[in-house]
C-alpha cells in the first residue's frame, strides 16, 4: 500500500469513527461519545471537529473545567 492509500485509509477510518462519535453523542451516550473522540484526537490530534465535540461531550457530562 502507498503512502497516499495508507492515508486515505485511515481518513476513511477516522471519518466512520466520528460517525459513530456523533451518533452515540446524539443519542445521549455521552461517555460513549468522548471515548471515541478520544480515540480520533490521539489518532490526528489536528481534528477540530473531534475536539470541540470532545469539549462539548465533557460539559455535557458536568465537567467543563476540561473543555
């Protein structure tokens, strides 16, 4: 596998693990939710989206000292 197809690969990867980040966190599964945003974040720390959710997944969890 190319460099190129090694990054595609792990950006589709990324994409559905966000997918099922924001699915649990829409669902109220809120520990669910910043376990997976975690797990993005340590993967491609520039992730933007991964970290405001992760801070909003936080608050919602009654720590916001964090986010």
């Amino acid at each position: 596998m190319s460099a190129k197809e090694s990054r595609d690969a792990r950006g589709a990867d990324l994409a559905a693990l966000f997918a099922q980040a924001a699915a649990a966190h829409q669902a109220n599964r809120f520990a669910e939710a910043e376990a997976l945003y975690r797990e993005i974040v340590a993967t491609d720390p520039d992730h933007a989206a991964a970290w405001n959710w992760l801070g909003v997944a936080r608050q919602q969890q009654g720590d916001g000292g964090e986010a």
